[in-house]
C-alpha cells in the first residue's frame, strides 16, 4: 500500500506564536458549524489570518460536496465557490502563497494551473504589507513597540492587515460573511522574554465580531481564561457573552497541536449570533472527554476542568473564605526585579530578598505595604517552576522554585508573591506546609493558565487556621471528599519533593 499522507498535515510550525493547523483539527472545528451551510451557494467564508490555507482547503472540499445538486457542472461549481464563497486575508507574504497553493493549487491565482482562473494572482487569498501607526511609541492597534518593530520594509513587520484598520468591512468591499474562521498569531514579542510579550490572538476574535458573522470559529491560547497582560476585558466579554454555544478544551496543548508546547493549553470555540444560552463546555484530556453545559461566568476566572467545577462548589459550601484575602498584590514591597540593594548590610538596614540573593535597603525606602515589615510572611516565586503544563507522568507541578517563611524586617523584591503578616513565625510554618498539600495546589491550578502565579491564583484556596499545620488527609476529611474526588486530584498533582 502506498502512503500519500496531507502535506499541510507534516509542515513544521514557525514557532508557538504562528501555530499551524492541522487538517483533522480544521475539520473537527468545521463539524461544529450547521452542516446546511455546506449547502448553500450563498455562504460565505473568511479566514483573516490565513498561514496554510488549511480551513480553507477544508471547507471547499465540503462545499464542492455539497453543491453538487445545485450545480451540476465541476468546474462551474468550482469556479463559483473559489470566486463568490472562499476569502482569505494571509499573515505574511509566504503564507499568502501557501494559502493560494492550497486552495487554487497554485500560488498564482491567474495562473495557467490555477483549479479556478481569476485575473489577478491573488484571486480571494491577499496580502498587503501594512506598517504599524505609531502614536507616543506604540502601534495604536496592537500595542507594538515602535523600538523594536519600526524596520525597514526588508523586514517582516508583524503588522496583520485584518487587525490594523478602524473598519475591517471595507477589506472586502462591504461584504458580509456568514462563517469567520481561522487560527490566528497568539503574540508579539516586545523585546524581553516570551513570558512577556504582548498577546494578539483577542484582536482577532475582536475584529472578527465587528464584521457581524453567523458563526465565529477561533482556535486561541487558552491563557485568557484568567486574563493577564491586555486580555482583562477581553477576559470578562467572553466569560459574559452568551452566544458562545460550544468551547473545547485542551489542558495539554500537544494534544491538538503535535509537539507544541503552548504554557496554558489552547481550545477553539463556536460563536453562534442567533444563540444565548449556556456553552456546552468539552474538556480532552489524555484522549478521554468530558463534557457538560454551564454558565462560562460563573466564577471570575473560566474554570477549565468540568470535574474541578464540581469540587469547588462543594468546598465553597463550607463558609468559604479565600486565602487570597491574606495575599499580597504584585510588587508588595515597592521594589521591581532588578533592584538588588546594597551588597553589604549597615545600621538599621532592611533585609531584601532578590532572585539573586540578599541585599539591603534603607527602611524608608520601602514605600508598600510597611504593615508587613515585621511580620511573618510567605514568600514564593511567580513564576511557577517548570512551566504551566503536565510532566511526562501527565501531573502538574505547581510549585514555585521558591517558597519560605519571611523573617521580621526581611522583605522581598517583585520576583516574589508574599503572603500572610503573620505574628508567630508558627503560622507562617503552617501556611507553608499547607502551600505544600496536593489540595490547595489543585485549587491554585484552577486559576492558573500561563506560568505566573499572582494573588487571583488563590482565589479558590480556602483560608485556613494556621495555628496548626494541615496535610492532605485532613483537608480531605474536612471537605468531605470522595474516594473519586481524591484521586482526580492526586492524579493531576505530584507531591511536593
């Protein structure tokens, strides 16, 4: 037997940030869609970040299928849905060839082995090189830094046509689209580390709204879940819009995209204008599915595992409080991650913890949180060590590089959350030994979506008394857990070290 496998499903991604799609997750997004679209000869389709031309590709084959009663004639059929049903708007000039390739079966759409002839080589696939407007040093449409994305028009400028314009109806000539869909870019570097750079993926879900679809289909990073960087009121549109009637998940991002590791998983829903309701909410995980309707809004940050959602409402039966109550916000103390303070210490200096070791500070320049100073306190790293994602064994992690007790005048630089202003240093052993339990790192696992850990990552972590230390079996026993329930969390959590 011969093996001809689909070329779009072997191409290797340009990088986590330009992911591309393979052909079984493009269908698996399309089965979603009313089936009679496929039926139509008036549905329009556009996908306004096209890089393979993937969905495109997909959905022609299901039109080609599907209009066959309508259209008798092949090539007239053909012609008639490469011209007036497929529009595509390509990230780079390269992807704009791939995308022509796939869909035409030439990158010149006017060419001589073009399926449908059109009198232009780009046919309903374009590009334009758009530059960024900047205003005070930032692109006014996606926040680009002017430092590092002014280049000359030799460089790729990651300035994406449907997202840099005040009014995407006129792309294409006022059309209206009846199916948006489309994978777009997830950021943009800003210079520093990928931790920081500057998510992309919500313009697009966004722009794509403004040009008042049927159906929106987007597969994105799953990282808007808890918001973060520019993705807060992106984060409560989503979680309050009722039109979104399904949303699958993937917790491990590697299981819809083959060797990409994406912090946070992904998932891909479907935005349906005609529908309000609750979302039918599909968890994959390891393969196996769990599916269930619920309210996306339901707590402040989207819940991801169906399982867990059951769990919190039954622990938050019990006077919940949270232990994000005692948290401190970011940068408790006043001072960012590149301070490290006088090497060696003098009279009345203030112990200050850094990444890189002790240094000190005068107290009077300590210009947060002064109440703290001569507490005890916990400390631990914001950004989780080895990443968001499960580890060969399938469990998470979800602990900091560092966690300890905090002395009376020691304080910590923005490398740390800090937690408590405890009186007895007891209480602070106490908290640190419940950080340490399986139990309250499953609830901090439910708030999290990328790798740094912030006071929102407690949220769902019941507040204690710490004049005792806690272990799992006891907490457990407190909440009322079952043998199911105990093992759900033990199965996504390994032990502390």
């Amino acid at each position: 037997m011969n093996y001809n496998p689909d070329v779009l499903s072997c191409l290797a991604n340009l990088s986590n940030d330009e992911v591309f799609t393979p052909p079984q997750l493009a269908n698996q997004m399309l089965d979603m869609l009313p089936q009679e679209l496929f039926q139509s000869p008036d549905t329009r389709f556009l996908d306004p970040c096209t890089k393979s031309g993937v969905f495109l590709r997909e959905i022609a084959k299901r039109l080609i299928a599907g209009l066959a009663d309508k259209i008798p004639d092949q090539q007239e059929r053909i012609n008639h849905i490469m011209h007036h049903q497929l529009y595509g708007i390509a990230i780079t000039r390269l992807t704009s060839m791939m995308s022509r390739r796939s869909l035409y079966c030439s990158k010149d759409a006017s060419g001589k082995y073009s399926i449908s002839q059109f009198d232009n080589e780009d046919g309903n696939v374009r590009y334009r090189d758009i530059r960024h407007s900047w205003v005070q040093g930032k692109c006014r449409y996606c926040g680009a830094s002017q430092e590092v994305y002014d280049r000359g028009s030799d460089l790729e400028s990651h300035a994406y046509e449907f997202i840099h314009t005040d009014n995407p109806n006129t792309l294409y000539k006022n059309m209206t689209f009846d199916v948006i869909i489309g994978n777009p870019p997830y950021q943009l570097g800003d210079g520093g580390n990928a931790a920081s750079a500057m998510p992309l993926y919500h313009l697009f879900v966004e722009q794509s709204k403004r040009l008042h679809p049927k159906y929106l289909l987007m597969i994105i990073p799953a990282r808007w879940y808890a918001g973060g960087r520019g993705l807060e009121t992106f984060r409560e549109t989503m979680l309050k819009d009722k039109r979104i009637k399904h949303l699958t998940d993937y917790a491990d991002s590697s299981e819809c995209f083959p060797g990409v590791n994406i912090a946070g998983g992904v998932c891909y829903f479907l935005w349906d204008c005609n529908y309000n309701g609750n979302c039918e909410v599909r968890n994959i995980t390891k393969g196996n599915e769990f599916t269930i309707e619920r309210s996306l809004s339901e707590y402040h940050v989207f819940v991801r595992s169906n399982f867990a959602i059951k769990l919190i409402r039954k622990i938050q039966e019990k006077d919940f409080k949270s232990l994000s109550s005692i948290v401190y916000s970011s940068n408790p103390f006043g001072f960012r991650t590149y301070v490290r303070g006088e090497s060696m210490e003098f009279p009345g200096a203030t112990k200050l913890i850094t990444s890189e070791g002790i240094g000190y500070v005068k107290r009077h320049d300590i210009t947060k949180c002064q109440e703290a100073i001569d507490k005890y306190n916990v400390i631990l790293t914001r950004a989780m060590s080895g990443g968001n994602k499960p580890g060969s064994d399938g469990k998470y992690q979800i602990i900091p590089s560092t966690m300890r007790v905090m002395l009376p005048n020691e304080i910590c630089a923005e490398t740390y959350i800090c937690i408590g202003a405890f009186e007895t240093q007891e209480e602070g052993l106490n908290l640190h030994s419940y950080l340490s339990t399986m139990f309250a790192r499953f609830l901090m696992l439910q708030a999290m979506t990328g790798i740094m850990i912030n006071k929102d990552a407690f949220q769902f972590v019941p507040l204690q008394d710490f004049s005792k230390p806690w272990t799992d079996e006891e907490l457990y026993k407190k909440y009322g857990l079952t043998d199911e329930e105990i093992q759900f969390i033990e199965s996504m959590i390994r032990p502390m070290e």
